[in-house]
C-alpha cells in the first residue's frame, strides 16, 4: 500500500459509494475561505474538484479571482488581502474585521454543511472558532505554518477545526501528537503545476534559439514585492548578458494588471535586455526556462515540483526585510520552501540587502556557468518533490470534505 492510500484508510474516498450517492448536491453547502493568492489558488482548485465530484453541490465562501472564476459564489472578496510583513498586514485590519463580522452572520444565517479553511491564520482561526462554537463542522485544509519543521503550540489551531489535511507529512505527526485528527493526503500543488505544454515546445513557441540560455524572472504577486524586487532582477539580468552569452529573459507577471504595469515599468528603464513579459504564464516561464531568479514565496516550490534550478531572493523595507530574516533564524533556518523541505541550502537564497542586483547577478553566473551544480541542484529538487506525495492529493481532499459534508447532513 502506497504512502498516499494509507493515510486515508479512515475516508470512503470510492466513486459512487452509497453514502456519495445519499449526498444530494442540492441540500448540502461547502463554504471555502480563503485570504491570500496562493490559498485563492488552493481553494479554486479544491472547488472544482467538489463539483467534480458533486455536481451542483453549493459552494460559497470567500477568497479572491481565481475562486470566483471558479464559480465559487463570494461573501467576503478578498483579492486586496494578501499582506507579508506587520505594517503591511496592520493596514487591512480594518476591512478584515468587518469581512470577519460579515462572514460570521453568514455561517449562522447559511449553517454550512463544512467550513473549510485555508491558510490565512490570523483571519481563520478567529473564523473556525466562531464556527465550532455555532455547532458548524470545520476542516482546516493548509494549516497556517504546516511546512515549519519544528513542533508549536497548536492549541489556538485546534480549537478552530475538527479536522485538519495538511500538505506535508511531517505536519501531520506534529497535528497527531498535539491530539488533532489531522491527515497528510499529498500536496494538491502537485496537480496544479502544470504547463502548457513540454519545454521544447515552449521554447519554440516564444523564439528561443536552441543554444540560447533562458533565465524566467518571478518577482511574486503582490504590488510591494513587485516595486522592491523588479528593479534588482532587471539590473542583475543586465549585469548577466554581459557576461553569459545568448541569454534571454522572461517575466511572469500575475493576473492583475497592476502587477503588469508595474513590471514593465521597472524593466522599461533597462536597454541591455530585452524582457518579455508574460500574464498568468508562470508555469510556462518555469518550464521554459534554464534558471530562474525567484521571490520567496510560493513560487519556489512551485519551480521545485518542476525541478527547475532557482535563485531565491527577498527584498523588502527595511522593517520587512528585519522580520523576515527573524523568522529565518527563529522559526526556520531558511526562507525557501525547497531549502526548508530539504532541510538543507539547496538553492542559494539572497535576503534583505544581501539581495543587490551584483550579488544576484554573481550567483547566477556561477551556476550558469556550472552545469555539474546545475544538475545536483536538479536532483535535489526531484527529492524535495518526492517527499510532497503523489498527484491527485486535491481529490482525495475533496472526498475526505464530501464525507464529512455526508456524515453531518445525515445526522
């Protein structure tokens, strides 16, 4: 029995079982809450799964585009939400509170048949809370903080769900021992990193000469890591045309157009380069590309489970950049996910005002000129990838969350 399937002994996760057939569409309500990209992501994903599964099952919550896109009906529109950093997470408290007071007189008005949270911790665990309170059957789905690699205080976190499914195996020991009843079913990011098409094609879809090198530029998704880290990709990829011949680079840019705009404005003062930028393609860019210059964040593991050699980098203000190089002393020991999974430096990470356009530019000639380093990097990435599970982990979670919909629609 595979690792996967032994973890979910306790789910009747079998198509067209009697009690999936017992489950009307019709009567039973899923509410989804998600507050920052990579949870809207998560939770689009998980919401077309349920239909899926279920078609005409409702589906309501809140999140941001990609699950409104997914016809995920939203109370509470949380696009503007995604924040790292104090200042910049205390500036939308305000709003916050009043999508928390909103979405509470929802959950009592609509009595869902499961609340599923995800991420988004210090919104969330209020939400569960209030939920379990009201007698709501709650499943915490990305558990805030599960790809730490040291054990916490969960009690906070326990108290806001019944049930949790976390995206890395060792999240689910650390859960079990606090006394949850957590289950580790894949990381459902291993059924959505996918391109478009295989990196040859798409390397002749975007003109690039078969000797030449490609560097995918990531700058992240919201408007401050934009603003902070552009300007120093530009001026690195600049520095690396110089010295590595046949070099391209492409940048992806989210789905806002803010976030476009942007870009092409902190790439436009920049003759050296010509830089092609490329909306909601980054899974392409990845592909496509030899090595990639990458803000901390999502990204990174998203370019390990394409075993794409990285470069992390975080930039910020100064207050930013203090506190992320705090968690990485205190909380972890590193601030990519790949190094974080591996547990050891991996892909070389560059933070706070070691992140200069000089030291990245250094870092990546180095590895563009070593196809030996290159290739370990590679390897070590398809380990990291491995310890994420197998594919399929969104729909094993969707039918885990069907089957408590099931039992507390039945009682």
């Amino acid at each position: 029995m595979s690792l996967i399937s032994s973890r979910t002994s306790g789910v009747d996760i079998t198509a067209g079982s009697s009690k999936d057939r017992d489950l009307d569409g019709g009567r039973v309500s899923i509410a989804i809450v998600a507050g920052e990209h990579s949870g809207d992501a998560s939770g689009a994903a998980l919401a077309e799964e349920l239909r899926k599964l279920k078609p005409g099952i409702r589906i309501w919550g809140a999140g941001g585009e990609r699950m409104k896109e997914s016809g995920v009906e939203l109370v509470a529109d949380f696009s503007w939400a995604g924040a790292i950093g104090i200042l910049e997470s205390l500036k939308k408290v305000p709003p916050l509170l009043v999508a928390l007071a909103k979405l509470k007189r929802a959950i009592v008005e609509r009595s869902p048949s499961v609340l599923v949270l995800i991420d988004f911790g210090a919104f969330n665990v209020r939400l569960g809370t209030f939920a379990k309170t009201k007698g709501i059957a709650t499943v915490y789905y990305f558990p805030p903080g599960s790809w730490r690699r040291r054990p916490r205080d969960f009690s906070k976190m326990l108290a806001a769900a019944d049930k949790f499914i976390t995206p890395f195996p060792w999240s689910e020991k650390f859960l079990r021992d606090a006394g949850a009843d957590a289950v580790f079913l894949g990381h459902p990011m291993l059924d959505r990193v996918c391109p478009s098409a295989s990196a040859a094609e798409l390397r002749r879809e975007m003109g690039i000469d078969e000797n030449g090198l490609v560097i995918g530029l990531l700058p992240g998704s919201r408007s401050h890591e934009v603003k902070s880290i552009m300007p120093a990709f530009a001026q690195a990829a600049e520095i690396i045309v110089d010295q590595v011949p046949r070099v391209s680079a492409f940048i992806a840019a989210a789905a806002s157009d803010e976030s476009e705009r942007l870009i092409r404005r902190s790439a436009g003062s920049f003759r050296k380069v010509e830089f092609r930028v490329l909306q909601k393609r980054a899974y392409d860019i990845m592909a496509a590309s030899d090595l990639l210059l990458t803000c901390s964040g999502t990204a990174t593991l998203e370019a390990a489970i394409l075993e794409k050699p990285m470069i992390i980098v975080y930039r910020g203000t100064w207050l930013m950049r203090f506190e992320y190089l705090f968690r990485r002393h205190v909380i972890e020991d590193f601030a990519g996910m790949p190094n974080i999974i591996a547990g050891r430096m991996i892909c070389p990470e560059l933070l706070g005002d070691d992140a200069s356009p000089e030291n990245i530019a250094a870092s990546a000639i180095r590895l563009l000129s070593n196809p030996d380093t290159m290739e370990q990097q590679k390897r070590d990435l398809r380990d990291v990838k491995s310890v994420l599970g197998e594919t399929g982990g969104t729909e094993r979670s969707a039918r885990a969350i069907l089957e408590m919909a099931c039992q507390n629609w039945r009682s």
